[in-house]
C-alpha cells in the first residue's frame, strides 16, 4: 500500500520519533508497515524515506537505490531497514552535496554532512547490525537519522544561497546534463 507523504509544513515531520521495541519488530502489523515504507519510496523514487514523513512517529527508516531517475548518477546502495539508528561520525571533516527530500518536493540544496558515519541499528528481522557508511550511502542515512530527530535537510544548509528549484537545478547546476 503507497503512504501519504507528509510534506513541510505538517507537524508529524517536526516531532521526535519514538523508539521501536523488539517485539514490535516481529509482529505482522509492523511488517506489513515496512513493507509499504518501501513501497511508497519506490512510488515517488526516493532513496530513502523515514517513518516520520508517513505520519508514524517511530524511529524506522529505509534506504535504497537502484537505478532512480531522481538520483541517475547516484552508487548503488542494497535495500536496507533501519531501526532505532544510532549514528557516529567517522571524520571531522564534513562534505558539500546536493540533495531533495519527498516532503520537500521540487527543490534541491547543498548540504555539510559527515563523510562517513558508524551506523548501529536494529534490521527488519530485529537483528542488531553495526556497519560503516561512506560518501552518498553515508549522506542518505545522515538525512533519514534528521528525519528521527524531528530536521529536515533545511535546518542543516549553512545558508539558503542554493536551494533551487529542480529546472533550475538541471539548467544551472546540474553540470553532467543528467535529469535529476
Ligand atoms: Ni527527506
């Protein structure tokens, strides 16, 4: 079932979402949720979408991307689930990117994120997990983690010099030609 996304502005995107308990993970009604968690990020072509921004306050996020016409130029990353994420900067050194944001629709930014983080979370069969992620699969999880924390990408931009509307995207700074 594809999810209404909540788009800026809604005040589910702005709270804290609550920890996810482990037996929760294993009921029928919470995977049955996953399951359209993913089916909606794949309908809008996002490549990451967080609980959040389908008007479930808990901390659950999913990240993927396979060939996304949003992304075209974007690394591989297999689907992933993650539950009650804790991050953990790797470097002290942040990097400049762009990115979008389903509840933000048609506009894109640059935003400082950390170059590689330590990821510890609970997967969808409520197994702990610990991982490294670098460079976009890196940012994609900084992004969704905000998401928890009640952020959008906005709050993270050192100033609004770049956000910029998608056809100005692809006609300014898009510098491949790629369709964003
Ligand atoms: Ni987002």
């Amino acid at each position: 079932m594809i999810l209404k996304v909540a788009r800026l502005g809604h005040p589910a995107l702005r709270r804290k979402a609550s920890p996810v308990s482990r037996k929760l993970i294993s009921s029928a009604g919470f995977q049955s949720f996953l399951k359209d968690l993913v089916e909606t990020m794949h309908e809008y072509d996002g490549v990451g979408i967080a609980a959040p921004q389908v008007h479930l306050s808990l901390q659950v996020a999913a990240v993927e991307v396979n060939r996304n016409p949003r992304y075209p130029k974007a690394p591989r990353i297999p689907r992933l689930i993650l539950i009650n994420p804790r991050l953990k900067a790797l470097s002290r050194e942040k990097v400049l990117d762009w990115e979008g944001c389903l509840s933000v629709p048609g506009l894109r930014g640059r935003v400082p994120r950390w170059r590689s983080v330590e990821v510890q979370a609970y997967n969808a069969q409520g197994r702990a997990v610990r991982f490294r992620a670098g460079g976009f699969f890196a940012r994609v999880i900084q992004h969704e983690w905000d998401h928890l924390q009640g952020r959008v990408y906005l709050d993270r931009m050192r100033d609004l010099k770049t956000l910029t509307h998608l056809e100005e995207y692809v006609r300014y700074w898009n510098v491949s030609g790629h369709a964003p």
